[in-house]
C-alpha cells in the first residue's frame, strides 16, 4: 500500500510562508499593539479586521476538537482556535486574579488572506474548567494528535505542523524564565519571538535554539541488511534506527559516526543525507528538536552493545523489514487514536498514553518487529531503502501516473 506526502509530520507548517513581515501581514510588534488596543478598548471579537486567533495549551497539550468523518472515515480533529472573547474569558478568571493581559501570548502568525493574526497561550496555571468542553473542545496530547493524524489529509499535516510549532515556542518560553547570564528574569519582546533579560546592566537578548538531533539508518551494503535497535519502550517489539544529540563542535557526519559507533560498536564509512523533520514531542526542557536524516554505511558488521543506550541491536534483511512496513496497521492505529480523541472531546474519555496509541502489536504477527509509524522521519528512512528499487521519494512509494 503506497501513500502521498509532501512534507514530514510537523513540517510544512502553511503559516510559514506568512513570517516575512512585510506587505499586509502584520509583525509581531505590531500584531501585539494592536491587539492590546483591541483589548484597551474593549472591543468585541466581531470589530474590523483584523480578527484574533488563539490556541490555548494545558500542560503541553493543545486544545482540539473532533468532527465525524466522512462514510467509512475515522473522525478528524481539528485545532480548538479561541477567540477574542474566549480570550477575555480565560484571562479574567485566572487563578492569580491579574488583570487581563496579554504578555503570556505568543505570536505565531498573520494573514492576509484570512485577515487573522494567530496566537498561542499556555493556560496550564489557570483554572481547570473555563467551559472548554462546552464548547467541544479539550486538551490532547501532541503524540496522540500526531497518531491521529491522517497522513494523507495535507489540512490536518498543515494543523498538525502549526501545533508543534506552537507547543515549541510555549516550551521554550517555560525553560528561559531566567537570564542564563545573570540570572534575572526574562521578559517577553516582539509578541514573544524573543525575550530578554529585565536587568538594565545586561539586557540579554534570548532567542529560540534548535537542538539538532541525528537518526541514522546504518547499512550493510554487502549483505543488504539494515541495523535496527530497541529503547526502552512499552512497546516490546518497536526497533528503529539509531539516534543521538550532537556535542559542541561537532559536525553533522561526526555526530553519525560518533553515536553509532558508542551505542553499537559499528564503524561507519560513507554518509548519505535523506531528511529532516522538526520534533516537538519531545520530554519537557527540550522544546525544540530537530531530525537529521541520513543512511550510514557500515565499514564493521559486529555488533557491541551500549546496554545502558539500548535493549538490543540487530541486522535485518530487506525482506524481513519489508514484513514490517504494512500501512494497514499504521491505518488502524490512526483510526483508534482519532476515536479517542473524538471520545475525550465529548467527555467520554480520558487522554490515553502514547502507548496505547501505537498498539499495533497483532497487526501482523508473522513480521519479525515493529518500525515506527509515517508520522516519524525513521519510518521514512527504513522505507526508503527496503524499497529502494521502486518509485520511492523522501520515504513514500509514489503511484505511477
């Protein structure tokens, strides 16, 4: 079974394009003053353009809702924008009892086009019940919403793109509270795109870093095997590609080598770049995450194993990880994740872990192991060379025409 993506999950955010600050679109300097007046003068969300957009998040999780697909279709979330007044509403009960303000808000983009400016909120302070579900809406985990996602719908990539988008700048936000120069608390600038410290004798500017995270598929040419490893993870036969953080002064290509030969013993010679997919479903502290693809090709074959890395590392062959590459599971664990969404944003159901999201287990017993799903840069990377020999883009066997 083939599918049709043009960009990885999270990549092709279709608010990207609206960043240049230029023409109609607003800045985010300008954004956040008009928005304030808006607020001064209390006007009502239904005033003259332009309209006002916010995404709240409650503990790293966005606020979504859920509608019924259509025929045999699984239900399809969509991102729980709030409105001015919504706004108002969340601000006036804050459990701190502040005036509203606006200083929380992250500015994420304007159009034109839809004459809206967009913005992110974390509400994970403020009182637990302000009529959300009311309104249809609750908090999800990311990875659930990452599950849920069909991969082929480009509206619900594109919303999937614009919430880690959001939840990146929001994490960020929590981890620099404090000047890391001296140590004085930071102050929002620029509608939150950057901060920076309220001491008058530093005045540090802060802005946003992207950790750049290598994964590698390793490759034995000779043998046409590929080098698969275990985490510790739920689920016990979930192998993928190796990965790892690179260290100060250290390239991209060194940072390969270096991590597979620490975790497996495996020395690596040529370095193929594939991809690279932005992850913001990452634990607290480390809000912005970049996947580096590539396929490294193996110089050793013995495997000596970093037990405090990985539970276990092996080679398998093309056909054995073909085995494992059957979208009819991936198709299921999508279908159930969108259920449990649609249960949880009719109170139904509570925020089911990741786990049991991606319980794929028994979806084909005869295959030796279980790779990640489409919503993550390995999977396309396994793809991408247990089908090698056919038409085959960034991962994605495309459909003849």
């Amino acid at each position: 079974m083939s599918i049709n993506l043009e960009f990885h999950a999270f990549a092709g955010n279709p608010q990207s394009s609206k960043f240049s600050f230029s023409g109609d679109t607003l800045s985010p300097s300008a954004a956040l003053k008009t928005l304030n007046a808006r607020i001064t003068l209390n006007n009502a969300d239904s005033s003259p353009s332009p309209s006002f957009k916010v995404l709240a998040f409650r503990n790293g999780r966005p606020l979504a809702s859920s509608a019924a697909g259509s025929g045999d279709s699984p239900p399809i979330w969509r991102l729980g924008w709030l409105g001015l007044d919504d706004l108002r509403g969340i601000l006036d009960n804050s459990r701190s009892g502040a005036e509203l303000s606006v200083d929380s808000l992250v500015y994420l983009s304007s159009s034109a086009e839809n004459d809206a400016v967009y913005w992110a909120i974390d509400v994970s302070d403020e009182a637990p019940e302000l009529g959300y579900k009311d309104m249809g809406l609750c908090f999800v985990e990311l990875r659930t919403l990452m599950v849920a996602t069909d991969w082929s719908d480009s509206q619900a990539m594109g919303n999937l793109a614009i919430a880690g988008q959001a939840k990146a700048l929001l994490e960020w936000h929590n981890v620099s509270r404090f000047c890391g120069r001296c140590g004085e608390k930071t102050v929002l600038m620029e509608g939150g795109r950057r901060k920076q410290c309220s001491n008058d004798s530093c005045k540090q500017r802060i802005y946003p870093r992207v950790d750049p995270v290598v994964i590698m598929l390793v490759i034995d040419r000779e043998n046409d095997r590929a080098l698969l490893a275990k985490r510790s993870m739920p689920m016990p036969r979930l192998y993928t590609c190796l990965s790892g953080f690179m260290e100060p002064g250290e390239s991209l290509e060194e940072a390969v080598r270096r991590e597979t030969w620490e975790e497996t013993g495996i020395e690596v010679g040529d370095i193929v770049y594939h991809s690279s997919q932005p992850w913001p479903v990452v634990p607290n502290g480390i809000p912005c995450q970049l996947m580096v693809g590539f396929f490294a090709y193996a110089k050793s074959l013995e495997i000596t194993l970093d037990k405090k890395e990985l539970e276990d590392a092996q080679w398998y062959s093309r056909e054995d990880v073909r085995k494992t590459l059957t979208f009819a599971k991936y198709k299921q664990a999508q279908r159930n994740a969108a259920a449990k969404v649609e249960q949880m944003c009719e109170g139904l159901g509570k925020n089911p872990s990741f786990a049991s999201d991606l319980n794929v287990e028994s979806a084909d017993e005869h295959a030796p192991i279980v790779v990640p799903g489409p919503f993550a840069i390995a999977h396309h990377l396994i793809y991408s060379w247990a089908f090698s020999d056919h038409n085959v883009v960034n991962g994605v066997e495309c459909n003849s025409k």
